[in-house]
C-alpha cells in the first residue's frame, strides 16, 4: 500500500471570503507556489511521481512503469553494447528498429508533455498571484518545450538516418565473402541526378579481409586499354579477344554499355555491371558490391563534417584543362581543407599526370577514414545524410551496413597497404594481366600476414606500421615531389604502392 502523500505537497485548505474567493494571502499563496513548482521538477526528474504524490495514482503508476522500463533496456542496450559492437551497429543500422524507436520517441514526447500539464493543474494555477501563475506558466513552458522538443528532435535524427538507409541501401541481395574477403568496387565521377552514367575519374577496389578489417586499395588508371573481361560473362561474349578498340578505355565501359542497355537485362545499371566484369577480369577478384560516388556531393559530405586536414605538399592547380586562371592554387602545407579545395586537390590533373592524381584520389581516402570518427558523423549526421542522398549510389544491402561499419572502425586502427596497377610496374596501354593477378594475390597473402617469395612484383616505399587517426603522417619520405605526391612518373608515386598509405601521403 503506498504511503499517504507528502503533507508539504498537499493543496492546502482553500479558504474563502464571504463573497465565496479564494484566499490570495501572501503566506498561503507562498505554499502554493512551492508547491506548484515542487511538482513541476518532480515530472521533470521523475514522470509521474507528481501525480503519483497529489493527483491521479493510477497515471503517475504507469508512467512510472515507463520510466523505468526504458531505464532498464537502455542499460541493457549498453551492457550489450560492451560485450558486442556489432549488436550497437546492428541496432543503429536497422531500418525496422530505427522506425519502432521513432515512434516510441514521438510517444514519449506527447506523454511527458500531458504530464508538465497535469503537474502544473496539480499546482493549482488559480489559487496563485498574477506574478506566481505568469512564473508558473512561464517554468511550464520551458520545460516543456524544452524535453519535448529534445525528444522530438531525436525522432527526427532517426527518422533521417532510417530513410537515409531505407534510400541508399535498398538492395536485398547479399553475398558472401570471398575467400574471407570483402571487395568493394569504388567508382568516383562527376555526375548529376540523371548522369550516374557518366565516365568515371576514379576506381579502386578495396579488398577487406572479413574478420580483421585490414584493408588493400588497388587503383585501376580510367585509361588502362587491351583487357579482357571476367571468362564467361556478358562481357566478354561481346569482346572475346579483349577490349581493344581505339577508345576503348576501361571508363569508357559505363558509356558503352549505356548505348547497349539491351544487352543489360535484368540489371540494374549497365554501366556498373559491365565496368564490374572489366575489373574482375583484370584483377582476378571477385567484387561482392559496388559504391558510386559523385563527386558534386562529395563535396557537400566534406563541408557538412567541417572539412579533412591533408598535408599538400605542393601547390595544386584549381581549375580544370582550359579554364585554370592561373592564380587560385591549394597552397602547400597542414591544412584542414573544405569541400571544394578537397575536391580540387583530389582531381586536378593542371599539374601532373593520371597517376599523380590517383596517388592524391589514395591520400583523400585514407584521410577521410582516419578523420570520420563514429562521434563526428552521429553529431553532424542529419547534413552527411543531406550530402548522402546526393553522393552515393551503391548496392550494398541494408542488412549488410552494421557489418561494415564494424569493418571500417577495424580498418582505421591498421595499415592501409595500397597497389596500383600504373607505370612503372604496369603499362596501361597494354597491362601484364598474368603479372597484375599475381601483384593482388601476393598483396592479399602479405596482408594475411602469410609469407611470399621475396621477389618482388612492384615498388613499394619503406615506412611503419603505425597510424595516426587524427591526422597525417609527419614524417617526410625521400625523394622528388611531382604534382603533390612523392615520386614521379618514372619511379612511381609512393601512395600508389605502399605498405602504409599513412606514410606516403
């Protein structure tokens, strides 16, 4: 049986004149007023105890219940949590738990606010002075809006994220890892709402191993030519010697098969499909999903995460062949760079060659994986979502997003080793297809911590196995500059074949 309520809570007697008015004097007004305020903060500590101690038992008992039943799953989450990340990605990555907990935020919100109500009736508004009721009303106000529109704005940030993920991982197809591995094909090209077909400037396959996160990048060049396709796919019974025409480049594909989307039946982006036959053919790798990425919105992930720091180590060109003005430059140095300086930095070609610029497109990567913290994209995730639905197009299921997540957090407390199929080691007019698959499995054996032969396929700069996740490396490898990366043309560019990407940038 629960004890009788407070005496200091309870409405004290009220008094009347002879013309039937309440007593307004000030020492019973006084007691009115602490007590009025005493249940507003009670239902802001406590929901329900307010009317648990002066109104309605039975609606201060189940809001009670409430509060204590969430009390109890939200530490059970973060026991959970403790014992399992994956069970948090899992959590914060499905769109059905995402829906149910948006409700349940909206809920809560309209219930919390018809409980600041009831608490403030409770107070006995009209047996108050003018300057208590206005105090009143005003305490009532703020803490109402104040918790409900907290909890009204979390239900928004989830509904974000859900349709984030609902719109960007619809896919329900998963596949297995290959060979304990996950390889991801990552197209980066200047497109539009209606232009996912355009030519892509970039494409990397990143290869991660399923249960460390370590993770390897080969760089394809755009302009790589004479190869053949995966054997038995769509592609290469349309070029069964080889793609070898004149302008047959491999990001020409997207084009192509865009001219021939008959061909395509039963997929969903021509380009991806006949680009993913190309790269399996050259590398020897099985790809598990693709990620598209526009550049435009790339762009607006960067501004909405307050810029990546890079450390340019010359000047960069801003400016496209033929429109550079031949004064705006990224200048050297530790820089935090913003979305169009990194856009710039990442594609200008003014000063060097394809290869420069790939080794520049590796460094982006790295950096923004190591800068990305799980605490900057949940304190800025409503304007990445925003860049989000204009950056990426991929076929990653939605399913699958915890587990990488989980990979990706792997992935940037280690090494990432890059290979780059580009001159010296491979001439892109006419590639060593033999030579490039074993270049990908030794990398892949290397990465396993497997040992190889010690001849080596490629050239690859000596640096350490340590990184740093807030920013570049500091140190200064040796050798010439060309186009803001170490290295050049005839010797190579270290970002391009590294055993830690972090030291070559």
């Amino acid at each position: 049986m629960l004890p009788d309520p407070s005496p200091g809570l309870r409405s004290p007697a009220p008094s009347v004149d002879a013309f039937g008015r309440r007593d307004r004097s000030p020492e019973v007004a006084r007691i009115r007023f602490r007590r009025a305020v005493a249940l507003m903060l009670m239902t802001l500590v406590l929901p329900g105890s307010a009317q648990l101690t002066a109104g309605s038992k039975q609606t201060g008992r189940v809001a009670i219940r409430v509060v204590l039943g969430l009390v109890a799953t939200t530490v059970l989450v973060m026991l959970l949590g403790l014992v399992s990340h994956s069970f948090v990605f899992w959590l914060v990555s499905n769109t059905v738990v995402l829906g149910l907990l948006r409700f349940g935020l909206i809920v809560l919100a309209v219930g919390w606010a018809y409980l600041f109500v009831d608490a403030w009736r409770l107070g006995d508004p009209l047996g108050l002075r003018q300057k208590q009721r206005l105090a009143m009303v005003g305490l009532n106000g703020v803490l109402t809006f104040s918790m409900v529109g907290s909890l009204l704005f979390v239900s928004h940030v989830v509904g974000v994220q859900r349709g984030f993920l609902a719109e960007m991982f619809g896919s329900t197809t998963v596949t297995s890892a290959h060979a304990g591995r996950f390889n991801v094909l990552l197209l980066g090209g200047d497109s539009g709402k209606t232009r996912w077909g355009l030519r892509p400037d970039s494409l990397t396959v990143a290869s991660i191993d399923a249960g460390t996160g370590k993770t390897i990048l080969f760089g394809l060049p755009r302009n790589m030519t004479h190869f053949t396709f995966r054997p038995g796919s769509l592609m290469a019974k349309q070029f069964p010697r080889g793609y070898n025409c004149d302008e047959c480049e491999l990001n020409s594909l997207v084009t192509w098969a865009g001219n021939h989307t008959a061909l395509f039946k039963g997929f969903d982006n021509p380009g991806v499909e006949a680009t993913t036959e190309a790269v399996e053919g050259i590398t020897g790798l099985k790809i598990n999903y693709y990620a598209m990425v526009n550049l435009q919105g790339f762009r607006k992930l960067t501004d909405a995460v307050g810029g990546v720091t890079i450390d340019v180590r010359q000047k960069i060109p801003k400016g496209a062949l033929g429109d550079f003005d031949g004064h705006s430059y990224i200048e050297p140095g530790v820089q935090k760079l913003k979305g169009d300086d990194l856009l710039w930095y990442a594609r200008s070609r003014m000063a060097a060659d394809d290869y420069s610029r790939m080794a520049r497109q590796k460094c982006v990567m790295n950096a923004m994986l190591q800068q990305l913290s799980p605490k900057t994209v949940v304190l800025k995730f409503g304007a990445i979502a925003d860049a989000g639905e204009t950056m990426l197009k991929t076929d990653i299921p939605g399913s699958e997003v915890d587990r990488f997540i989980d990979l990706a957090l792997k992935a940037r407390k280690q090494p990432i080793r890059t290979v780059s199929f580009v001159p010296p080691v491979i001439e892109t007019y006419k590639p060593d297809l033999p030579k490039i698959h074993r270049m990908v499995q030794r990398a892949i054996k290397v990465s396993e911590g497997k040992t190889v032969k010690k001849k080596t396929v490629q050239a690859a700069p000596k640096s350490s196995t340590t990184t740093t996740p807030s920013a570049p490396a500091t140190s200064t490898p040796a050798g010439p500059v060309t186009g803001g990366s170490y290295g050049s043309l005839k010797s190579g560019y270290l970002a391009n074949q590294s055993t830690n990407l972090n030291d070559s940038c």
